[in-house]
C-alpha cells in the first residue's frame, strides 16, 4: 500500500483516497494530460542540457 501525506494534518493516507479521513482535506486530481505534460517538458529539459 503506498501512502501520501496530507498536508492539513501531516497524516499519512493511502494514495487512492480522495478525501482525509481525519480533517476532511481534499486532494486535488490532476489529470492524465497534465502528468503526461511534465514528464514530457522534464525529458525535453533534459535532452536541452545534454545538447
């Protein structure tokens, strides 16, 4: 089980929950496209620094 902190209460909480269950925090989704994006502006920088 992999866990992701909160960061209103700093408990840990397992990476598929949505909502915290002690104080309620909700975890923004980002979307597929988006994590997509960064991976690749992260492999472009880095092809940038190589060349």
């Amino acid at each position: 089980m992999s866990l992701k902190e909160c960061p209103g209460c700093a408990i840990d909480v397992d990476k598929n929950e949505d909502v915290c269950p002690i104080c309620g925090y909700d975890f923004p989704e980002q979307s597929k496209s988006f994590k997509y994006a960064v991976w690749l502006l992260i492999v472009l920088m880095l092809l940038w620094l190589l060349f």
